[in-house]
C-alpha cells in the first residue's frame, strides 16, 4: 500500500503531496468538494488543516479523508515535483 509522508496545502484547493517511495506531485481536490461533509473545505482556512492520517492517506477534522492509493493511482497531478 502507498503511503503519503507529507502534505502541504497550496492555493486554489491544491496539495502538494508526497510517498513514501519519493514521488511527490500537487493535485487538485476542488471536485472532490461540494456536498455532505466536504462542504467545510470550502472554507480556505479549514482546507489548509489538512493532516496525515494514520493509515496513511490525508484528513481533516471533521473525517473527511483521502486514502494513499487513490491520491496516488486515481487523482490526477496538476504537477509532478522533482527534486
């Protein structure tokens, strides 16, 4: 399983996120926002609390949450960060 180290929130609702393998790349999670609990994410302040969980993948707060495999395989990179 695929395992985010590290997320840092940008602009626009973009993260930049990265694996434990090295890939790291920003996506855009603005789709993924609008209805039941991923409404509070509009809120630009409540985007950026943003954390790791401990599985593995990214969360906020109120349990909204991404698992590692489907940031890494299913979300398309606005980006690819290289080193």
């Amino acid at each position: 399983m695929d395992k985010v180290i590290s997320v840092k929130p940008l602009e626009n609702y973009l993260l930049e996120i990265e694996f434990a393998d090295g890939l790291r790349k920003v996506i855009d999670i603005q789709p993924f926002i609008g209805k039941g609990i991923s409404t509070a994410l509009k809120d630009e302040s409540y985007f950026r609390q943003v954390t790791l969980e401990d599985g593995g993948g990214i969360k906020w707060d109120n349990g909204y949450d991404f698992c590692p495999n489907f940031l890494r395989d299913d979300v398309p990179a606005v980006n690819v960060v290289t080193a």
